[in-house]
C-alpha cells in the first residue's frame, strides 16, 4: 500500500491520504469545497431574517421555513422566466455534491473500485454529471419533490420557490415569489452538466473529457464531451423548507 501513488482526486481520493503539505492537494479540496463554502455564507448572512417572519410565496400565500442542512437544485429553465413547465426533471443534491466527487483523472481508479466513489454513489456510465472543476458528481435525486424552498443564488435575491405537483400527465409547475427569474436565483459559480451517450449503445465517457477546459468561468457554459449529449442545469441553493415540507 505504501508504494501506491498518491494521485489528487478533490474532496475524496479513493480512500488514499491527503498530503496536505502538498498545495495541489489544498487548492483541489478547496475547490472541491467551494459551493458548501458559499452556502454556509448565505446561511450566516440571509437566514436570521427570515426566521421569526412568514415570507411570502408566488400567488400571495405565505409560509413559515425552517433552516436544513444547505442543499442544492438542479433546474432547467428559460433564465429569465419565472414560472415555467418541466419541474418533475429538476433534481436535488441532498449535500454538496463537489467534496464528494471524482477528479477526471481519477476516472480510471473510480473504474477500478467498480464504479463506487468513496462517498458510496455509483458512477452510471450512461448518465453522468460534471461540475465547474472537472470533478464527476453523483447524479441528484430526481424528481424534486413538491413543496417551498427558499432558494437564492448568493447575489442579491433570496425569494420562495413553489414546487407543484405534478399533474395527470406527468408534467409538473414551477414558479418564483418577488417577480423574480430563474437567473436571479441561480448561483453562478457553481456549473453543472448532464452526459447521456449521443447515440444507442454509443461510449460517452469521461475519459473523452478534456481536462484542460476546466474550471469553466461562473456563468459559462459546461463544455462538451465526445460521443456525449449535454444538458446545462442551473444550480440554486436552498437553505430552508416551508415547515410543512420540513421532513424532506
């Protein structure tokens, strides 16, 4: 074991030790750790304002929140829309996924242990997820469930997100309070994409990832990735529930 190479895979290396004398290792993790880091931030900043004070929701109701540990939406979305279609394909991030994801050139020691990262998610090679470092994350839970979120993209908007649920025909609504748009709620550093295979049985692989198109810039575009179809999703963050919601 001792002979083993250390290789710097972010948050997690396969189980390997950090180095931390090593600043390679420090900067990944810290990068890895960037999203959670914003988080805490709005919670020390946003949250004790809207504790003693029901907010108010999209169509005039109002609704209590309680804090929860931060979690993270992946939307899809017009960003200038308020409202829109399509909620029941937006997902859920229970916990920042980016200290828990793989660096791609760790892609084949992740193969090597089955697919199966440290953090315990499994790589699924027909639908994988990129974030804004380069690092592989575990898909969000999909779908979001129904409810009130109260969301903000840590710039100058923190507003309610209304989830409906979703109707006979599978299609559900989304909606935010304060006139605000999707873009507003989006936090821009924190980039992240979906891969499928572009064709039937068709290889899309990390391994095709070119390393050197990251960190993709706050608001950029995910690049693209060999024999991959991408979808872009908007990141927003979420630091409380409605109470009603609050066993989510």
């Amino acid at each position: 074991m001792e002979s083993r190479k250390w290789k710097v895979e972010s948050g997690l290396r396969m189980g390997w030790r950090r180095d931390w004398s090593d600043p390679t290792v420090v900067r990944m993790v810290l990068m890895g750790r960037a999203c959670l880091a914003t988080a805490l931030l709005v919670i020390l900043l946003v949250m004790p304002a809207v504790w003693d004070s029901p907010v108010h929701a999209a169509g005039g109701g109002q609704a209590k929140f309680q804090r929860i540990p931060t979690q993270f939406i992946a939307a899809l979305g017009a960003p200038g829309a308020t409202s829109g279609l399509g909620a029941q394909l937006w997902g859920l991030w229970p916990q920042d996924p980016g200290p828990r994801g793989v660096q791609l050139s760790g892609f084949e020691e992740l193969e090597a242990a089955g697919g199966v990262a440290q953090a315990q998610w499994k790589f699924d090679h027909a639908d994988w997820w990129l974030e804004e470092h380069g690092l592989i994350m575990e898909q969000p839970k999909f779908p979001l469930p129904p409810g009130q979120y109260l969301v903000t993209g840590n710039r100058k908007v923190t507003t309610v997100l209304t989830i409906h649920p979703a109707g006979k025909d599978g299609i559900a609504r989304w909606e935010l309070a304060d006139h605000a748009t999707l873009y507003d709620v989006t936090h821009l550093a924190c980039r992240s994409a979906r891969y499928t295979p572009a064709t039937i049985g068709g290889s899309c692989s990390p391994s095709n990832a070119r390393q050197t198109a990251f960190p993709v810039p706050p608001g950029g575009v995910m690049p693209p990735v060999p024999g991959c179809n991408k979808q872009d999703y908007a990141v927003l963050i979420v630091i409380a529930v409605a109470e009603e919601d609050g066993g989510r």
